[in-house]
C-alpha cells in the first residue's frame, strides 16, 4: 500500500481471504475481507462488475451468523456508491441477493432485490419464498408488497416485470389478467395507472379497492408515497379533499389538524421497506 501498488495487495488480501475461508479460519478470513475493503477505498478505485463479483464471493463465504459480515456488507455497498449517502450499487445488491436466496435468507434477499434492476430474479425468490414459508391465502401479498415498494423506489420497470413474472411462475395463481385475487387486480391496474399518470384513475382504484388494500395496513403508506412520485399528489392534504384516497392520505399525516406548512416531508422521505 505504501508503494502505491493498490491492485496487487488487493488481490493478496483477496486470495489470502479465501485462503483462509477455504480452513474454516473464519475471524482471519474476515479480517482480510475488511482490508480489501480498506485497499478499495484508499486507492479510490473505479466500481467494476469484476470487483463488486469479489467482494460477493467474499460475502458467500461468511459465517452466516457473523457480525462481521454486517459491518463487511455496510462497508462493500458505501464503497460501491463513492461513499455516498445512497443505498449501494444495484449490481452488488442483486449479487447480494442471490446469495441470500441460496441461503434461504428470504427476507434479506428480498430487500436487496428490491434495491436492484433485476425484477425477474426477485419474482422468482418471491415464488420460492411464498411457496415454503407462505399461506396459499398470502399468494398476492407477497408480490403486491414487492410491485408496491419498487415503485416507491421509483423504479417503474422492475416493478412491472416482477409482477408479470410472478403471476405466471407462480404454481397457486392461475392465468390473468383478470386473476382471481383481487389485490392482483389492483396491481395490473396500478401499473397500468402509473404509465397513464391521471390521479382520477388513481384515486378511483385506489376506492374501489379498499377492502383488498385494508389486509396490509403499510399498502395505504406505500400508495400515499407512489400518490406523490406519479400522480402529483402533494405530501399533505388539507381535511377538504375529497374522496376516501383524500381520508386515506389525511389518516397518515394526521387527520383533522391543520397544515401550517411548517413541517412539510422531504421530496424523498425514506418509507421503511421491510
């Protein structure tokens, strides 16, 4: 490191890393794990596919229950945006993802899916995922969520493919559109609305479908949210508003208190993504 010579003491930590994965010298293997880290963010190398694939290979090889593969995977994905305040790149997200699903790690596979490009590998973790640890009542809630949260993540395009994907692996839910679950109704609808962009639509569908949306009290969240990226709808709407999506949006920020205007949410106010 003190001569400069980045890349090759990357790759001795890197080798010697898996050297010592390959005995089980689980601690030893880490430490090293950490010091690529270390070598990554002093040389301010570019982020390339090769390197995010190494540090995954990294990952995989952990001990499962470590505290040291929390702090390595912190450490990976602040390296991997520039150490920024963004969420991580979606190329090591998504390999990072697989990893867990292999695992069966089903619910932190699913929220680096979710920060990801890649929908039709999540649709097909989350038939895997309803499939062995779901309720056949459940079928539609697990994809409903995922479209649900990538669209709050702006992320229009995987939110369509893992839900098309979904609805036709999935061995419970028979060939649509229409499908026989409602809240599946609403999804394709939704989707449908948000290319449209007419909050009219938007606000009739989300009415018409209350019943389904009243099964997950975080839907209402999640559509106040998508309400303001694709519709226009302001973050905070006076008690006036009109229509059961205007009660709907008042019951999260507050009904019946007036809005001063003082405390209006950032444009990207984080929603927590289970």
């Amino acid at each position: 490191m003190s001569q400069g010579k980045h890349a090759e003491a990357r790759e001795l930590m890197y080798n010697g890393a898996l050297l010592f994965f390959s005995y089980n010298q689980q601690n030893s293997a880490a430490d090293l794990s950490m010091l690529v880290l270390e070598v990554l963010e002093k040389s301010e190398t570019k982020v390339e596919d090769e390197i995010l694939e190494c540090l995954a290979n990294l990952f995989s090889q952990m001990d499962q229950n470590s505290p040291e593969r929390v702090a390595f995977v912190s450490r990976a994905l602040k390296w991997s945006t520039g150490g920024s305040g963004k969420l991580g790149h979606p190329k090591l997200h998504q390999l990072l993802a697989v990893t867990l699903w292999k695992e069966q790690n089903y619910s932190e596979s699913r929220y680096h899916f979710l920060h990801s490009s890649d929908g039709e590998g999540c649709a097909h973790m989350l038939v895997e995922y309803s499939a062995s640890r779901g309720f056949c009542s459940e079928v539609d809630m697990f994809v409903a969520q995922a479209v649900l949260q990538f669209l709050c993540l702006k992320n229009k395009n995987s939110a369509s493919v893992v839900f098309s994907t979904y609805t036709e692996k999935h061995p419970s839910i028979e060939r649509g559109p229409p499908f026989v679950q409602p809240l599946l109704n609403f999804i394709w609808f939704l989707l449908l609305a948000v290319d449209g962009g007419k909050l009219t639509v938007f606000t009739v569908l989300c009415e018409q479908y209350q019943p389904s949306l009243k099964r997950d009290p975080m839907y209402n969240e999640y559509l106040d949210r998508i309400g303001q990226l694709f519709f226009g709808v302001p973050p905070k709407q006076s008690p006036s508003y009109g229509g059961l999506l205007g009660n709907l949006l008042n019951s999260l920020m507050g009904s019946g208190e007036e809005d001063d205007g003082t405390e209006e949410p950032p444009e990207d106010s984080p929603i927590e993504l289970d």
